[in-house]
C-alpha cells in the first residue's frame, strides 16, 4: 500500500516541474482608456484604468507625457470608492504621440509597474513600439524563479511549524512536559529561524515594493500598505513570542491569532472584495495547518522510536486533533478558492488553478494516509506507524511547495486587454488587443522583431478561431503595416494594426499568427484568451 502511495507522490511532484509556463501574476488589467498604440480622432478627457483586485490606496501614480518627455499635466491621479479603478484628468491636448506610465500596488502587495502609446489626431502617424508589452502583461516564469520559491518554501515552512509547535500545548499540553528543557529551546530556535526567514522575504518584496518611487516613499510603503503593517505586525509578534509563550495557554492561543492574522494582512485575502471575511478564513485556514504541522513536528523532533513509551499515550489526541485540523482545512481552503477564482471559472487556465488542482491531489493522499495512521494507532500496531508518519511528513512537504508557488499567482484568469509576448525560432512576436470586448470595435496590433538578420517579410497573417463553437470558421483580420517608433534600441521593426469588431462572441478565442518571410518560410504561433463582457 505505501509503495502505491509513494508511486502518486513521485508522479505528483514530478508534474509539477514539467511544462513549466509562464504565469501571471497581481494585478492585471481588465479594463485601459486610452487603450495601448490607439488612435483617437478627439483628445482624451482622462486615462482610466481597472484592475481584477483591489488595489492599495497609496503608491498608485498615473503620468502622462508628450513627444518631447515633458508631462501634460501637474494633477495627481485619484481613485474610485471599489479601489479597482483609477484615473487622471487631462488638459486638451494637441494632436500627436503621447506616453502613459503608471505604477501601482495591488492590495495583497504585488506592485505593477508600465508604460504604453496613444496618438491623438487621425492624420498623425501613429508611433508604435510595444516597448512595455511584456510589462503590460506582468508574467513570472515558474521554472525561472526557483530563488524567490526557495524563500517562500523556507517563510511558510518556519511559519506553520512555529505556529504549530507552540499550538501543541493547547491539544497536548503532556507532550511540552516530556522534556520541557527541549520544548523551550525549540521554540525560541523556531522563532529565531521564523525572523530569518521573514528578514528574508521582507528584504526582497520591499526591494520591488520601491522601484520607482524614491527612498522618501519608504515610510508609506511600511505604515500605509497592508504588506508593511503585516510585515511590522509579524516582526512584532515574533519578538513577543520569546518573553510571553509557554506560560498560559490562553496567551499561547491569542499570540496564535496575532501571528497569524499579521500573515493574512499580506496575500490573497486583502485583493477580495470583502477583505474581512477571505482574512478570517486565512487565519482559519492556516491555524488547521499549523496544526498538523505541529503534529508532525513533534513526532520528528522527539523521535519515535526512541521514545515510543512516552509519547504513546498522546497518540489518540494527536490523531483526533490531526483529523479535525484535516477537515479544517478542506473546508476553508475551498470556501476561500470559491471566492478567488469567481467560482472556480476557467480554473485549468490559469497556473493557480492547476496548482491548486495539484495540491487538492496531494490532499486526497493525505486523507487516506491520515485514515491508515488513525487505524495503526485504534490497533495499536504501532510497528506500522513509522512508515505512515514518514509518508505523511512528506505529503506535507509537497503541499508547502505548492503554497510556496500558488499563493503567489493570481487566481483569476485574465479577462481585459490581451498583451501577449512570444519568441519564435528568434523572432519576437508581440500582440494586443484592446479593449477585448464580444462585439464592440477592437483594436489589433502585432508588432515582430526579426534580429540583426532584418529579413523582409512577404505575409502576416492574424486569424481568430472562436474555440467555444468549432462549427464556426476561423475569422482573419485584416491587418495594414504602420510605420514604428523609429528608435534604434526598439524590440520590434515590423508593426501591423487594424480596427474593427472581429471578436463577435463572449467567450474562448484562439488568436493564430502566420508569418511568411522572403523565402517562403513559415512560423506559427497562437494563444488562447477570452474576452467577455464585464
């Protein structure tokens, strides 16, 4: 039986390295005005954007400059009441190009930072570049971050087996006094590896949490966002920890609460809509885990074998505690999922879907791991128990990989303006379409670089397949060659445009690009998106 349990295991942690694939990341998108390389017969009145989530309301900045790099106007943006939505007023402006840079942080603390090109007058050549493309559509390519996971694993690792560790005397208060000499020295070992490893994670989300404000910015970053009161709240916590744990269980539980609360002020919980409620069900969700982490945690550190005797008569507690931390778990973990992903629509479209597909796997192997230590323990075949524990000790590992990676990765599949990068056989195809809506009068852009090579390109070919309904044959745009932004450090040297209302349903497209050279060579490439009405 535990052979065809680690046969799962292995598949279950082989897949998740193979086909890595880029990711995106908070926020993103959803709605743009003036839209990316667009061309307007009248002036903008402002520049408005939406994100998926909720954003923090500081550090957000939207500017606006002419062709000669001087800004437009001296207004600062604002934000709606939802804080999804920001704008910024604009002055008449003349005819001509103008650049749109903005920056802002998401409320579950990943900043978003990019510029893109409008033109405003329709006998003013337009001017495109897609210099922002890849930061339009911000990605993080899974296999390419290895660093950042590592830190994540080694943050959530120290987090649940703290929490856990001092959790233990509320369940098994008789497992701290088998050696309470080591049950003190582990826990400050714990707190002192937990600080290391938040340092650590700090020191590289305040790096990017930064760019582009400036060092007198820094104070706002830590005192007016939730990522910085989270990280002061858990620096706080863990530093209390040393003078108040281990002498009253009612403090125990509450410093539980505190530590974890600090956490869920920084992650998913505060992008939803009613923050309130996704960061109780975190502190939920992460206090059943700790729980099972604890129990483990104190099999491993005291050693079964060598103190079989004393640790015995624990046993049943430890299960029933196990057991109930288990349907905890399941409980939160797929109230909260409901609520990120909308439903769980488009779930194996997006990497956070599949991880969490992934780790909902690694869950049922859990359950029926949990079901053969609660019987090994009933019949008191206690032989058995070591391989069971070992097992389980490693399900826990695989499913902190996987919280490592997918609590980081938006949950929501991106809906708003397409912006998409590609590398062919070494040629750089990019493509947006904006503003991506079923019906209305979009606007296609495909801009390619072909290398030093510069090769003449005899045809580009943009096809829409509406995937929903195959019977439908595929649409082709047709697409005019537009004159670039003339600069010599640009991606691209070919750009291709057109305007019209191709995407005639709601629902899943796949876009088809065909590029033909001067010697009848052929590339093909295409991507999947959706465009719905919001």
């Amino acid at each position: 039986m535990r052979k065809w349990f680690a046969a799962v295991l292995l598949t279950l942690i082989s897949a998740l390295y193979l086909s890595a694939a880029p990711a995106s990341a908070h926020s993103t998108v959803s709605g743009i005005y003036p839209a990316p390389d667009s061309r307007l017969a009248k002036p903008p009145e402002q520049v408005e954007l939406t994100f998926n989530e909720r954003l923090e309301n500081k550090l957000y900045t939207i500017g606006v400059y002419n062709g000669k790099g001087m800004p437009v106007t001296k207004r600062q943006a604002e934000m709606d009441d939802k804080r999804r939505t920001i704008r910024l007023p604009l002055p008449a402006l003349a005819e001509g190009s103008y650049t749109v840079t903005y920056r802002i942080l998401s409320a579950d603390g990943h900043p978003v930072r990019a510029s893109y090109v409008f033109t405003v007058g329709l006998d003013t050549a337009p001017r495109m570049g897609y210099t922002s493309v890849s930061k339009l559509h911000e990605e993080h390519d899974i296999s390419q971050n290895a660093g950042y996971w590592a830190v994540r694993l080694f943050y959530y690792t120290a987090l649940l087996s703290t929490a856990g560790w001092v959790g233990i005397r509320l369940y098994a208060s008789g497992l701290a006094e088998i050696n309470r000499r080591r049950y003190r020295l582990t826990l400050r070992l714990l707190l002192a590896v937990y600080i290391a490893a938040l340092a650590t994670m700090g020191w590289r989300d305040f790096a990017r949490l930064g760019e582009g404000f400036g060092s007198m910015n820094q104070p706002a970053v830590v005192l007016g966002t939730s990522i910085g009161i989270s990280y002061l709240l858990s620096f706080l916590a863990a530093a209390a920890g040393f003078l108040a744990l281990g002498r009253r269980k009612w403090l125990d539980a509450a410093w539980i609460v505190l530590f974890l609360g600090a956490k869920s002020l920084n992650g998913h919980a505060m992008g939803y809509a009613v923050p309130a409620v996704t960061a109780l069900l975190d502190v939920i969700h992460m206090a059943a885990a700790s729980v099972w982490a604890g129990v483990l945690f104190v099999f491993a550190l005291f050693g079964w074998k060598r103190r079989r005797e004393e640790v015995a008569p624990y046993l049943p507690h430890c299960s029933k505690a196990a057991l109930w931390a288990i349907v905890i778990l399941v409980s939160s973990g797929v109230i909260n999922a409901l609520l990120y992903s909308n439903g769980f629509s488009h779930l194996v479209e997006t990497w956070w879907g599949k991880l969490l597909l992934a780790k909902a796997a690694a869950v049922l192997l859990v359950i029926g791991t949990g079901a053969m230590l609660r019987r090994t323990i009933k019949n008191r075949h206690y032989p058995q128990l070591t391989g069971w524990l070992t097992l389980d000790l490693a399900l826990f590992a695989v499913i902190l990989c996987i919280t490592a990676v997918f609590t980081y990765l938006n949950p929501l599949a991106a809906t708003g303006p397409l912006f998409w990068h590609e590398n062919v056989k070494g040629v750089h195809i990019a493509a947006i379409v904006t503003p991506n809506k079923p019906g209305a009068v979009n606007q296609f852009n495909v801009s390619l670089g072909t290398g030093s090579g510069d090769k003449d390109l005899k045809k580009v070919t943009l096809r829409l397949a509406y995937t929903d309904n195959p019977d439908i044959a595929p649409i082709e745009v047709p697409l005019q060659q537009v004159g670039t932004n003339g600069s010599p450090l640009s991606l691209y040297n070919y750009n291709y445009s057109a305007e019209g209302a191709y995407l005639p349903f709601s629902g899943k497209w796949e876009l088809e690009i065909r590029v033909r050279d001067e010697n009848d060579d052929e590339l093909l490439t295409s991507k999947t998106f959706y465009s719905e009405s919001k």
